[in-house]
C-alpha cells in the first residue's frame, strides 16, 4: 500500500516569499494622478475581497479565521482610500502663497473703487 516508488510525498506548497501585489502601490505618491492610481488599484482590491466573501458564502467555505482577516483587509484598504482622498482634495487647494499671487496679479486690472466692489462681494459669498 505505501510503495515508495508509487507514493508521493506532499510537502509544503506555499513558498516562504513575500507576496507581491498583483498591481503594485506608488509609494508616497505626489502627484494627483498618482494619488487616483493608488485608489483606483485600492478600489480593486476591495471589489475582489467583496467577490472572494461572496463566492465563499455561495460554496458554503466561509472560515470564520479567514472572513475576519479578509474583513480586516478590506477596512485596511478603504482606510487608506479616504485617506487618499483627503490627501488629494488637499492637494487641488491652492495654498496661500499662490492666492496671494493671484489676487495680486488680478487687483493690476481694477481701479481703487472697482476692487473694493469685488472684495465686497467676494466677502458677501463667503459670509452666506
């Protein structure tokens, strides 16, 4: 029954390498196009853990170990989407320096009494 010439010894499978995703992050993206890369790849990732649960609960494979662990990384990944997202909308603001400048570059075009007329309103928008 246990031939040795017929028996297959089964060893351990999985390699002791790190695992590399399948679409690798930018690190420290800079760049708003490279902030939306790394949610849109983020946003993936989520949608595939989502299908991985959903296909486990079909078959009835549903390992309480492995819901939580997928779980976990999904609220991991939809952590660092907001943070993402924060991160980007802070970058499209213009910080003051370049407002000033622009304000500058402006004001060259209206006398003295026009310029109160458009600080005026300006301030009336952001008072409403």
């Amino acid at each position: 029954m246990n031939d040795p010439e017929t028996t297959i010894a089964v060893t351990d499978a999985t390699p002791n390498r790190p695992r590399r995703p399948l679409n690798p992050l930018i690190e420290n993206p800079v760049t708003g196009a490279e902030i939306r890369y790394n949610i849109e790849i983020l946003t993936i990732e989520v949608d595939r853990i989502d299908a991985q649960i959903r296909s486990r609960e079909t078959e009835g494979k549903l390992d309480p170990d492995w819901l939580r662990r997928s779980t976990d990384a999904k609220l991991h990944r939809r952590a660092e989407v907001a943070r993402l997202k924060l991160e980007e909308a802070r970058a499209s603001v213009p910080d003051g320096a370049v407002l000033r400048a622009i304000i500058a570059e402006v004001k060259k075009d209206y006398d003295a009494d026009e310029w109160a007329e458009v600080e005026a309103a300006a301030r009336g928008q952001v008072r409403a």
